[in-house]
C-alpha cells in the first residue's frame, strides 16, 4: 500500500469514530425528544383537566347566580307569607273575641228567661188566678195576656238573634282558622325549599372553593412543567447544533478522505450506460425551454426515463465524493470521481445507495430512480464534468 493510500485510510478510519460519536449524540438527542414529548403530553393533560375544571366551576358559579336569586325571591316570599300570618292571627284574634262576647251574651240571656221561667214555674196557677182576679175588666186581663205574650216572644226572638249570632261569628272563627293553617303550611313549605336551596349553594360554593384550589395547582404544574419543557428544548437546540456541526465535521472529513482517495484514482476510460435498459432521452445536452422555469436555457446533461426505483449503476470506477442534497434543485444526487480531473454526475434519484468516501466499481448499483428536486416526473439526470465543467456526456457514454 502507498504512503498516499496509508493516509487517505487514516482519514477514512477518523471519519468511521466520529461518525461513531455522532451515533451517540443522535440516541441522547432521540431520548430528549422523547423526554419532552413525555413532558407536553403531561402538560396537556393538565391543561384539558384545567379546562374541565374551569367549565365545572363557571357552570356552578351560573347555577349559584340562580340559587341566589331564587333564594332573593323566596325571601321576600316569606316576608309576605309571615305578614299574611300575622294579619290572620290578630283576624282570628279579633273574631274569637266577638264570639266570646256573643256567647256571653246569649248565655246571660238564657240564665235571664231560665231564672223567669223557674219563678213562673213555682207560682204556677196561682200566678194564673192572680193575673184575672186582679184584672178590674176583661179588656185588662186580655192586655194583660197579651203582654205575657209580647215578653215570651220577645225572649224567643232574642235568643234565636243571639244563637245565629254566635254561630256566624263561630262559622268567620273556622274560616279565618282554616286559612291560618294553609298559611302555615305554605310557610312550612317556602322556608323548606329556602333552606334546601341554601344547603346546596352552600356545597357548590364549597366546590367551587375546593376546584379554585385545584385550578392554582394545576396552573402551577403546568407553569413548573413549561419550564422544564423550554429547558429540554434549549438543551434540543444545542444538541441539534452540536450535531450539526459534528455532521459539518463529519461531512467535510468524508469530503477530504475522498478527495485524498480521488488523487490515487485514476480514470481508465470505457464508461457504461447508467440506465441499463433504459435508452430512450426525454431531453439531451442542448438548449432548451426549462418545463419548470419556462425560460430558455441550457440543459447540461441527459435525462432518461424510467418507472421509480430502477437501478442507477456507476458509469465508471471511482470515490464517491457527493452524496445528498448538496446540489440544490438536483434534488437527492451522487457524484463520482473517476481520476484524471473527470466525474459524473446522477440527479433527482428517489434513494441513494452509496455514501460519500465509498469506492465504487464499473457497473455497482449507486441510486435508485425517482423525481425528487425540480423535476417533472421519474427520470434520471446525468452529466459528465471534466476538470468541473459540464461535457457532452454522450462524448463519454452511449445506450
């Protein structure tokens, strides 16, 4: 082996450790993410349990807003209830004492005509005889009789006047009592569904309380865990730059192991078709309206038709020294140097085979067929560079 292929393989050996290393950043990347990810599932769940709390807790606060007022109204219900009572205590105060009074007084007029009765019984005839000796004509003893009369249908009379009395203020005494008790028990059932009322307010205050204190600790969880959540993405962010700029490292180690391979290749000539089986050109090496851009231009190359995921093979010999997207609208590309100041180039492919610093032989499957990059359809773009330059590729290859 040369001194130059002893230390293009140096090279290539610190280019295989520092991927190595890249490996295990890309794992403690994957795991942060994974972190994260477990982080703002958390938080999201807090947040949804949040905002169920917090609709519980409107929702109740909207039903204590109606109990309040039904309870207003209930209030001011039992304040005219109470009024009502009052008014027909003292109405059946007032008839209860009309119908002692009107008792007393049919009472004294019974013992009155009982009293004249009991005296007349105990005279009885002579009382009789008294009344017609006594008379000095008959005309006398008749307005006497006559008189007798008048007293005993004046008695009856009064008694009956002081019985209906007595039992129309008795039939005022049971109304006004009858309403009494129904506005007692309308009282009785007001102040029941006042209380009922409170009694639950007063636990959907008790929630609200209990659901304002799980709100402040789920805010603060939520708070503590957008915290550790920026922290792990500002360890992503650096993370993400360390490894970028190892595989800028990496990349450009690979670039140089190549390029330090490329001085020991040499270009031997008798390229084959890239495209095996596919021959037929949808545009060559020549000006053209660009299908894309629609402005007139040169084409730099062939393009060949082919279903997706055909194999693309290298034309010739030589170190991978492109492998990627580095080549802008090319979309994902491989370049080979042959040796000799000569490469080629494989465009728009929809999966490269090869890495960069791989040696690659005449025929060895490089990429597959696709349409990525600015393109219209699967096809495989191909050039030849000589010394960087674009060459007529069919000077080099044919079908």
């Amino acid at each position: 082996m040369s001194k130059k292929s002893l230390a293009a393989f140096a090279v290539i050996l610190s280019v295989v450790l520092a991927a190595g290393s890249l490996t295990i950043g890309a794992q403690s990347l994957t795991d942060l993410q994974k972190t994260k990810g477990n982080v703002t599932s958390e938080k999201n769940d807090l947040q949804y349990i949040l905002s169920k709390a917090k609709n519980e807790k409107n929702s109740l606060l909207e039903e204590i807003t109606q109990m309040d007022i039904q309870i207003e109204e209930l209030s001011e219900n039992l304040d005219y209830v109470t009024g009502l009572l009052d008014q027909t205590n003292d109405e059946l105060a007032s008839a209860e004492e009309k119908l002692a009074e009107a008792t007393a007084t049919k009472d004294e007029q019974m013992s009155s005509l009982i009293k004249r009765l009991r005296v007349m019984d105990e005279n009885g005839s002579m009382a009789y005889l008294q009344i017609i000796f006594s008379s000095s004509s008959i005309v006398e003893l008749l307005n006497r009789f006559e008189n007798i009369k008048s007293i005993a249908d004046y008695d009856r009379n009064l008694f009956n006047e002081l019985e209906a009395t007595e039992a129309t203020i008795a039939e005022e005494v049971a109304t006004i009592d009858s309403k009494k008790k129904e506005i007692e028990i309308l009282l009785n059932e007001q102040t029941a569904k006042k209380h009922a009322l409170e009694e639950s307010a007063q636990q959907k205050n008790l929630r609200v309380t209990v659901l304002n204190n799980d709100e402040q600790t789920y805010l603060k969880q939520i708070k503590d865990l957008e915290k550790t959540e920026n922290e792990i993405q500002a360890t992503i962010l650096k993370a993400q730059a360390d490894a970028a700029h190892a595989a800028a490292v990496k990349a450009q180690l690979q670039r140089e192991a190549a390029a330090k391979l490329a001085l020991n290749q040499t270009y031997t000539g008798g390229m084959i078709w890239p495209l095996p089986g596919y021959t037929k050109l949808s545009s060559g090496y020549i000006n053209r309206t660009n299908p894309i851009s629609g402005r007139r231009e040169f084409h730099t190359g062939l393009d060949i038709p082919a279903p997706r995921g055909t194999t693309i093979v290298a034309a010739s010999a030589g170190v991978v020294i492109i492998s990627g997207t580095n080549l802008g609208g090319f979309g994902y590309s491989v370049v080979i140097d042959h040796g000799g100041g000569i490469s080629t180039q494989y465009s728009h492919c929809s999966k490269l085979l090869v890495k960069v610093g791989d040696s690659v032989s005449q025929g060895d499957k490089i990429a597959l067929v696709g349409s990525t990059g600015y393109s219209t359809g699967n096809h495989l773009h191909f050039e030849v560079h000589v010394n960087g330059a674009h060459t007529n590729p069919t000077a080099y290859v044919k079908p």
